[in-house]
C-alpha cells in the first residue's frame, strides 16, 4: 500500500516539500500519495517528477482536491 500525506490546506512549496520528505522515507519502488488543495499543484507535481526522476503515476483532479501518485526511482 502506499504511504499517504494529507497536505490539504497546505500552499505552494509545502506539498511537494512533504512528498520530498515521503518519498525519502519509502523503498525504492514504492509509491507516496499526496492529497492536496493546491490549484497549483497540478503543475507543481509534474515540475518535480521530471526534475527529480521520481515516476509520477497519478495527477487527478476532483473538484477541489488534487491526488498525486509518485513511485521512488532512486
């Protein structure tokens, strides 16, 4: 199962800080959920897959809640 953090409520840095903080806890080849409310996120997310190699699964949007799910590579 994959470890979750609720970032809800949290702005710009502090979502993709926390799933920094979440994937360097995790196994290589495990994957974190991150829920958030950031509209900026969506972006955000796909900025920090490329840059950092980790595999972004997910990106999904439902009305004002965002669901990343992101495999550790390294």
């Amino acid at each position: 199962m994959a470890l979750a953090i609720d970032a809800k409520g949290l702005a710009c840095p502090m979502p993709i800080f926390k799933a920094k903080q979440g994937l360097k806890s995790v196994d290589v080849g495990q994957v974190v959920e991150v829920i958030c409310t950031d509209p900026g996120s969506m972006a955000d997310f796909k900025a920090f897959a490329n840059s950092t190699g980790h595999e972004l699964l997910a990106a999904e949007k439902q009305d004002t809640i965002y669901r990343f799910l992101l495999r550790r590579t390294k």
